[in-house]
C-alpha cells in the first residue's frame, strides 16, 4: 500500500472490534483488513485516490453481488454521497462504521456549585475521598489505594453495564424524554462471572466464610423504566407556581434542597440462579474448583435516580433491593454527587443493582442526526450508526457504542447494541457486553505505562457481564423535561460544604486526623494517647509516630465499658502495621494495649498528599443539623434525635495516598492532589426480627456525604 493510514493502531483496533474483525497484526494488516471487511478509505483514515473511474461514483449496491473474478488489485472504493436527512432504507444496507476514539467526557463531582452546565453522566459512585470541587476523571480513580479498585471497575461499567438508553428512529434527531414517559421491556440471557479479586468485594460485605474464587450470576425477568410525573406537592418551595409542574424536591450531598427530574426503573427478576466455585481442598493447591455449590431464587429491584434541572448533573441516585436466594437479604444503597450504583458491590445482586439505570439518550447523541454513518462521542461512550435492521417487525436504526478508555489502558472492553425507533427515547432493543481482566487478556501492543496502570488499578481475575432487553410496551407523556433552567431557592455555591476555615492542614505537625468530637465516649485523639501510654509493648508504632508517621487508619468500635479501637500507622520508611487498645472514657479511662502486628500491605508513607480536613465532630455536626439528613437520625440512622450516638456505633477515618509504584505514573496522567481522606461509620442493630447494618462514608474534605448503604437479613 502506497499511503499509510493517519488513524492511530488503537483507533483502527477499535474499528476492528465493532465489526467483530481480529485485532492483531501491524497497522498496514489492521488497515487492510477493515478494507477488506468493507469500510472504505476514509473510514480507514486513507487519502481517496487522485484519479477515481467515473463507474465509481455510483452508490454501491444493497444486494449481494456474485463473487467477482479474480483481479489483480480491487478497485478504489468512494464514500456514498450523504443526504442531509437520510430515511430509514427499506432493505438491508451494508455496514458501513465511522468511529473514532475520542476522550472521554469528565464525570462531575458533585452537586452544581457554579454556572458552568457539566455533561450528564452515566450512574456511577464516588471513591471513598473524591473531592468536591472538580470533575472526576477515569485518571483521577487512580489516586486512591488499590483497596478501591474495584470501585474503579464498577465506575467503568456505570458507563456501560448499567448503560441501556435508547433513541429514537427519526432520521433527523433522537426524542426527548417527557414526564410520564414509561417503556415495559423483558430482561433475557442475563449472565455474570466474577473470578478472584472481583469476588472479593461480596465475600466481604456478606460475611462469607467460604474461600469463593468464582462467581457465576445468570438471571432473566421484566421490568419498566419510567420518568417520575411530579405535582405541587412535590415541590412545595415553589408555592403554587405550575411552572415546574412534573419535577421534585430532593437533597443533595450536602443537604440542600434542589429540584431534580426523577426517573425510576423497576426489575422482577423471577429466574435467578447463582454458582459459587471454591478454593481447592487439596493442600498446597491454590486451584479453582471446576464443581459449584448452586443456589435458584428471584430478585426484586427498583433503581431512583435525581437529575438537577439547573445544571443537569445527578444529585442523588438510590437502589432498593429484595433478594430470595434460600433466605431473603434486602437493602438500600444511596451515593450522591455522580450518581450510579457502584455500592450495589457491596451488597449482594452484584449482576442486579449494576446492570442500568435509564440514561437520556440525547445526553449521548445530543443533536446529531441518527443516519447510516454517522458518529459522535458523549458519556465517555464512542457511538456510530452503522445502519438498518429490522427488529419486532419493525426496521430500525443500530447503534453501536464502545467504552473507549477501557481499550486504551488495556483494561477490557465494553460494548453496547442498540435498536432504536421513533417516539421512543430509550432503546428497542439492547444488547451488553463488559469484559474486564487483569490480564490484558486478548489485547495486543498495549505500551509499557498501560500495563503498569492496568496492574494498578484492576484486581486479580476477570470480570464479564452480558445481558439483553427488549421493549414490551411504550406510552408518553405530554411535557419535555425542565432541563437547562432556574428556579427560586436553588442553592448558591457558599451555601454547599464546610467554610475554609474549618478546614485543618494536620500534616504539618500531627500524627492523625482531628476527632474532636463531643459526643463521643472517646476519640481518636483519646486512642493516640492510650497508644502513646502503652510505650514498648507497641514500640514500632511510637517509634514511626516520633519520626514523622502518621495514623492513616483509625477505627473505634463503642460498647461495654472501653471502646475497642484499631490504630494503623506508616513510618517514614514505609514500614507499617497496627495496634488494638482498649480506652476506657473520662479523664481517668482505662487503657489496655490488646494486640499488634506488622503489615506488608504496600502501604506507603506520603504527608504531602494527604489533604487538610475538616474535623470528624464537625463532619457529624453537619450530618445532625435539623432537616438536612433525617435518614441517618431516628431509630434507623446514626444519631439519636438529640445528636448523641445509637447503640452499636463504629466511627472510624481512612487517609489515602498513592504508593510509590503509580506515583510516577500519576503525574504522568493527572494534575492535583492525589491523596483523599473519609469518615466512615457503621452501626449494626435488631429490631422487630432483622438483623440490620448501616454504613455511611463521608468526605473528611468538605462533609459531603458520599454514599449509605442499609442492608438487613432475618435475625
């Protein structure tokens, strides 16, 4: 070939993908390849030919031709002239992709807190210490400790696992979504595999015993997507102003009021069947058990989602979940700022809660025009229409769309089909598909830095998830979404967050995070002293405290007559462990040193990255002030209606830092703080025959809650 291709291998690679085309080879292979498949040479980023024939300016066929003679060379192919609306043909065209790797689209942070409009952005949950004031980036994920890597992956797949919004079959511009638009649809050959660190996540938050080293999910079953018909009661700020009619109230992050779109989905998942694959018995064997222990029951899930009319940014996002699977586990999980369900993880239905949420499909086309070949980028997703199909009787429009970062750091894929018809903004039809591994299994020149950040970020194993829904049924509602406007009592910037100067720079001259709570029968502050009190019998924490280390894990846990507390601490030389005290409260407590133990978890020493924070007893403060989360006070909550401490409280901080093995990488990639800090408290009670647990993370930055997460099984 004369002229070389001005796609780079990775663009040309992911043109392969979307035509179910081999990846490997060199770029002159990849090129002749997609010429080969049918794409012409523009697609394939080739120059058109100085001389074309005039036979070959004629549109190519849309039947299928006999085998042509053999010739020494093909013939130079020429792009199909494009109609400024193209309609829907009426027989089978050829498919033809244009796709190119774009970026992918920042995630925002938090709630709107200027008057820059932020993309809206699939569901997704923030990382324990994301930080309020910027956008979040795929890059940005890495600044956390390898424990959240799977928060990560879960990131990764609320762009694509949970992505199921459809489109409309108009030729020109996809349909907005209207209040009181609700589409049926039937959920089939539903399939999820967990392996090693993929699993670990559930093992943990179920308290399973068991050494479980794969897990195989298939479900099938129906449901609806529907957006949320508000009336005035529903937003009683605005008195009787109709204006607004079909919105809702909702708080956001930091307790403020916003009005929102609301948009439900619901699944019944009557087939549900899950296998568990064990660690092998057989002594010195770390091998996967081929043989699975199944369990059959069913599912039942509604997914909320709040999306801010003013800057269009998701405040709130909750799922509810019932799962009857030889016993009934059932619980709630809410994560503000970027929306998503990541914290689904942390509970059981791990291929329930994260399989979609309804996306706008306009937030991902906008206003292109849907015609064969056209292409664009939104949501972080690449999308192209690469023709006609017929579906459900109907002919419809398909798009394909491709989890660009995913490709580009070698860490998977993830791929969307979608059917779309007119007067319809969510998909006919969509098929799923989401590979992750540790591995770079299957994916070819991929360079040095992108193993290293794949070796970062992803635990061990593999993950994959298929499924696919079909619409069952469709009406509309009659008013567009109130996107893009003002309303009165919208909050102002200065009215979200802590004020600056509660913020303490500990770093400098500190060995943890200020506590300072008032209500607390002892603090961190109290445990450090106990710890100190100790002396020799915890000699290498005093030792790395008296030269510049620092407590970058603190967990007290309340009840009896000392609270039992758990200090993790990094010295200067990387060297880290922890140790357990018991501190009794009051001036005179009690203070038993109970056990100690060194670590070799990678755990690395790095004050400069830690961020200045806003102290816990100010954090709760925030948390009790009347009205702004009545959830986490009363009977079910944290507090008490008074603001003191429920029974079975554990309070606890956690400071991340990069380790040195992506530092390097991380200031290659990103600019900005890397480190993060959160509170976290979990409260475990009974009542009325459950067993409840509570979890609630807060960042320690700003005091904006993250994520709660309530899950109760029969006591």
């Amino acid at each position: 070939m004369s002229d070389a291709s001005s796609l780079t291998v990775a663009k040309l690679k992911a043109l392969c993908v979307l035509h179910d085309l081999p990846t490997s080879g060199r770029k002159a292979d990849l090129v002749d390849r997609l010429l080969d498949a049918g794409l012409d040479r523009k697609t394939v980023g080739l120059s058109e030919p100085r001389e074309p024939e005039p036979a070959d300016e004629e549109v190519i066929s849309l039947e299928l031709e006999p085998a042509p003679e053999p010739k020494p060379a093909p013939a130079p192919e020429v792009p199909v002239p494009k109609a400024d609306a193209v309609p829907l043909p009426a027989a089978e065209e050829e498919e033809v992709l244009e796709a190119e790797v774009l970026d992918a689209i920042p995630i925002e942070d938090d709630a709107p807190e200027d008057d820059t409009p932020p993309e809206s952005i699939p569901p997704v949950v923030p990382l324990p210490g994301s930080k309020s004031g910027g956008p979040t980036t795929l890059l940005d994920m890495v600044k956390t400790p390898k424990a959240a890597a799977v928060v990560l992956v879960l990131l990764l797949l609320g762009a694509g696992g949970w992505y199921w919004a459809g489109q409309q079959l108009s030729p020109v511009t996809v349909d907005a979504l209207r209040y009181g638009d609700r589409m049926g649809f039937v959920l089939v050959d539903g399939e999820l595999t967990a392996t090693e660190g993929f699993v670990e996540p559930v093992i943990q938050q179920l308290d399973i015993e068991d050494d479980i080293c794969r897990l195989e999910v298939s479900f099938s079953g129906d449901g609806d997507v529907s957006v949320h018909q508000g009336t005035l009661l529903d937003i009683p700020s605005q008195g009787s102003d109709d204006r607004l009619l079909g919105t809702v109230s909702v708080r956001g992050a930091h307790g403020s009021e916003w009005l929102a779109v609301q948009q439900e989905a619901t699944y019944d998942l009557d087939e549900l069947v899950v296998k568990r694959h064990l660690r092998s018995i057989v002594p010195g064997s770390n091998e996967c058990s081929s043989s699975s222990a199944s369990a059959s029951g069913s599912a039942d899930l509604t997914l909320t989602s709040w999306t801010e009319i003013g800057d269009r940014v998701n405040l709130r996002s909750n799922a509810d979940w019932e799962v009857d699977l030889e016993g009934v586990v059932r619980g709630s999980t809410t994560t503000y700022g970027v929306g998503g369900l990541l914290g689904s993880f942390e509970v059981f239905a791990p291929g329930i809660a994260m399989l979609t949420q309804p996306v706008e499909l306009q937030s991902l086309v906008g206003s292109t025009p849907i015609e064969k070949g056209a292409t664009g980028s939104g949501l972080g997703w690449d999308w192209s229409v690469i023709g006609a199909e017929d579906f459900a009787g109907k002919r419809m429009w398909r798009i394909v769309a491709t989890q660009p970062d995913l490709a580009t750091y070698c860490l998977g894929s993830a791929t969307l089909s979608m059917w779309v018809e007119a007067d319809n903004p969510w998909a006919s039809r969509q098929t799923v598909d989401v590979r992750l591994s540790s591995e770079n299994t299957g994916q070819q020149d991929c360079s040095t830095l992108s193993q290293q950040l794949g070796d970062a970020v992803l635990p061990d194993g593999e993950f994959r998830l298929t499924h696919t829904f079909e619409r069952t049924s469709i009406s509309r509602g009659e008013d567009r979404l109130d996107l893009g406007t003002t309303y009165v009592g919208r909050p102002s910037p200065n009215e979200l967050g802590a004020p600056e100067d509660a913020l303490v720079d500990w770093t400098r001259n500190a060995t943890h995070v200020p506590d300072e709570a008032t209500g607390a029968s002892t603090t961190v502050e109290d445990a450090v002293a106990c710890l100190r009190a100790v002396g020799s019998s915890a000699s290498g924490a005093n030792g790395a405290l008296d030269d510049e280390g620092y407590i970058w894990r603190a967990v007290g846990d309340a009840g009896g007559t000392a609270d039992a507390w758990n200090l993790s601490w990094v010295g200067n030389d990387d060297a880290h462990g922890w140790v357990r005290v018991d501190v009794g409260p009051g001036e005179d407590g009690s203070c038993t040193f109970v056990d100690k133990e060194s670590l070799d978890l990678g755990i690395v020493w790095n004050r400069e990255s830690a961020p200045a924070v806003v102290s816990m007893g100010e954090v709760e403060s925030m948390l009790t002030a009347e009205g702004r989360f009545p959830e986490l006070v009363g009977s079910k909550g944290l507090f008490n209606n008074d603001g003191s401490y429920n029974d079975g409280l554990r309070r606890g901080v956690l400071v991340a830092v990069p380790d040195d093995g992506i530092t390097g990488l991380i200031s290659e990639l990103v600019d900005g703080d890397a480190g993060a800090t959160t509170y976290d408290f979990v409260r475990t009670w009974e009542a009325q025959g459950w067993d409840s647990s509570l979890s609630v993370a807060v960042d320690a930055t700003s005091g904006r809650l993250l994520a709660t997460s309530l899950i109760e099984r029969p006591a």
